[in-house]
C-alpha cells in the first residue's frame, strides 16, 4: 500500500465513478479498478459494495476512506511545507468563503497577501454556508470562512470577529431619520428574511420572538447582496451586519440605523479540518485575514461620540453604546 492507492480510492470514492477518480489520477478506469482491488485483497475485506447502483462504501471501506483521507491530508501538508520551506514561497491556499464575507473583506486582504507572497496563489470561491462546510470537510478547501462557525468531531473553529446586526432601509424610510431604535419598532413592518435554513435566520428569529415582535416577511434569500437590492427598491427593511453595508451607506443607496440593547452580533470564523498542518503561507494569511476583519469591524462600529462616518465626514447612522 502506498499513498497513490489511497489517493485513488479516496477520489472514486470522492466522485462516487471510478472512471472520474482514474481521469482525476491520470490513469486508466481499469488501472483504477485494479489498485483498488489489490487494496481490498491485502485488506482482506471488501471496501466498495458493487452491486448497489451508485455504489455504497461498506462498514470497513467508510473506515478506509476517513483513514486515508486524513493520511493524505498530513502528506500533502508536510509536503507543501517543506517545498514552502525551500522556496519561501508558493504553492496554493484554498478559500471557500460565504458570499458576504467574501465580497466585503477578502478582496483586500488577499491582494496585501498576494502582494507580500508573489509565488502563492489563492483560489477563493463563495458558496452557501452548507457548501463551506462541505468543501472543508472533502478537502476541497483548505480553509472556510463562514458566520456562526461551528466546532465539530471534523472541525476546528479560529474565532475572528463579531459584527453588530443593524436595521437596514431604503434611505427615504420613516426609520432612517433615527438615531436608534428598540427591536419593537419593527413590529408589522415588511421585511426581506434570509431563508429560514440559515443560522442568521435562525439567530434573528429568535431574538424576534424574545421581544414578542411579529414583522410582515414578504420574501427571502439566501444571501445578503440580494436582500440589500430588495430593500434598496422599496420591497422591505431587514437586520443585516453592518460590514456589508458600508459601502451602500456612503453611496446613499441604503440607511441602516443601529438597535437599542440588547444588540444582535453574527460571529464570522474560520474552519479547517482537525490535525490539519497548515504550511507558513496558510497561517500567514489567516493572520492577516484576522486582522483585516477586526480592522473593519472597528471601522463600523466607531465610538458613540462620533457616530459612524463616510470618509467626507457625513453621519450616516449612530452606533449607540453597548448596554
């Protein structure tokens, strides 16, 4: 047995196809099919149940398939680590990330990554939470960078930043002319809802229901770019972090107005399987992804005194002190 036996087993396995697996390794169906029944032979237990249409994993196989995978997952670290080591730079980190972080936080923090580590490229794509955390755990990511981050037997969690939740408005709304409001304000109001699959949701609704408001939820997303376009033609107001608002704020396309304690935060972290080794470009980066998030969580939440500002040095909306 040899980690190329694995590699292939783990990939069919992956692509539930032995013919995707074998094209994935660079070798033939029938290559494929052999090495992995050499491996059930040395084994001395079946490992894939044919006979079943896609085919199953058996009771051992399962056990195989998250052996090697963590197996492999080791290698292809201490040898990412090692080449990094030799050339002080390269290889790639892979990013899956929740399309409101991505779009407001990462960009600038892999271009000063990228800009201090030439030779190393990140592959960023933005997903649905579930997706993320799919992606982490099939190593398709190094890395998931998603809101309400949870540890599991699979999973660790780095914490980065909390955001404070704010109602979010057209800029001609009754609400928007205030300094704050109490969550009771929101009783009956139309309102645009994330989907009710998403923890935010969930968080959101709950906190609702505390405080016995009932609004009028005339649709749903499963992001927040679409939510902010639906308030901005009039469809709604919504409670929305106040990061991925900043930029509509300074270009008046939205107002968004702080609540009144007890205040919502969404916790933003990142995921990485356990005993994952991560080599000296990937830790680098999540230091400075970590720190790029604080950066822009101090910027939106600015001192009571001044309030929060655009760059001009106009008031938008007021964070008032935390009870």
């Amino acid at each position: 047995m040899n980690t190329e036996t694995f590699r292939i087993f783990c990939d069919v396995v992956h692509y539930q196809s032995f013919s995707r697996g074998a094209e994935v390794n660079n070798i033939s169906q029938s290559a494929a099919t052999q090495s992995i029944h050499r491996l059930e032979k040395q084994l001395g237990v079946q490992l894939i149940d044919r006979s079943k249409r896609p085919f199953v994993l058996t009771p051992e196989g399962k056990i195989c398939y998250d052996g090697f995978h963590e197996i492999l997952e080791t290698y292809d670290s201490v040898v990412s680590r090692v080449q990094a080591s030799k050339s002080q730079s390269g290889g790639v980190i892979r990013v899956a990330a929740i399309y409101s972080v991505g779009l407001h936080d990462m960009s600038k923090c892999m271009r000063e990554f990228m800009k201090q580590e030439p030779k190393t490229k990140i592959r960023l794509e933005f997903l649905h939470p579930d997706k993320v955390y799919e992606a982490v755990i099939n190593s398709e990511a190094d890395l998931g960078v998603i809101s309400y981050p949870t540890a599991t037997s699979e999973l660790n969690v780095i914490p980065l930043r909390s955001e404070e939740m704010v109602v979010v408005m057209p800029p001609d709304h009754p609400l928007a002319k205030s300094r704050s409001i109490p969550i009771e304000r929101l009783e009956g109001l139309d309102y645009v809802a994330f989907d009710h699959d998403l923890p935010i949701r969930r968080e959101t609704d709950r906190h609702m229901r505390a405080h016995g408001v009932r609004v009028n939820i005339v649709t749903e997303f499963d992001n927040i770019e679409t939510i902010k376009q639906a308030i901005e033609v009039g469809m709604g107001v919504s409670l929305l972090p106040a990061p991925s608002v900043l930029d509509d704020l300074e270009a008046r396309r939205l107002a968004a107005v702080s609540l009144e304690a007890p205040k919502i935060s969404r916790p933003i972290g990142v995921i990485y399987r356990r005993r994952k080794i991560f080599s000296a470009q990937t830790t680098k980066f999540i230091e400075m992804l970590g720190g790029a998030l604080v950066k822009s969580n101090a910027i939106s939440s600015s001192s009571s005194e001044s309030g929060f500002q655009t760059p001009a040095g106009e008031q938008l909306y007021k964070i008032e002190p935390r009870g």
